[in-house]
C-alpha cells in the first residue's frame, strides 16, 4: 500500500493546524482583563517592549509584560 498521498495530507493539516494551534497556547495573542481576546498584528503598535526583548500591545499598564521580566521602556 502506498502511504504518501495519506502522508502528504497530514502533513498539509498539521501545517493549516499550526497557526490557531499557536493562538490558542497564547503565542500571539492575549486576553484582556474583561475576558476579550486580542491576537496583535503586524499594523498594531506596540505599547512597551519587555526586557526579554519582546514587544507588548497590551491596552492596559496593569501586568504588562509579566511574564516577560517586566517593562524596559514604553513605547506609547
């Protein structure tokens, strides 16, 4: 039995899964204290950059970048 095309289509769904797999970790997106989600996007501006190096749009100062070492500078 030839497995490739059986193979070739789970690889293409594990490929399409990826991304709404990494929102749902928390890769890329966040939930604000109302319980909304909000997923940043490149044409979002960051409102501070953590001291991991990693930026943050949160809406809120409360609890930005938390899980990143803190504020290093703010942004806007």
């Amino acid at each position: 039995m030839n497995l490739a095309p059986v193979l070739t289509v789970l690889v293409v769904a594990a490929t399409l899964a990826l991304p709404a797999a990494t929102e749902a970790r928390g890769h890329g997106a966040h939930r604000h204290r109302d319980g909304s989600h909000a997923v940043a996007t490149r044409t979002d501006i960051p409102t501070a950059r953590c001291r991991d190096g990693s930026d943050s749009y949160s809406r809120h100062r409360r609890g930005t970048c938390s899980h990143h070492g803190g504020v290093a500078v703010w942004l806007r």
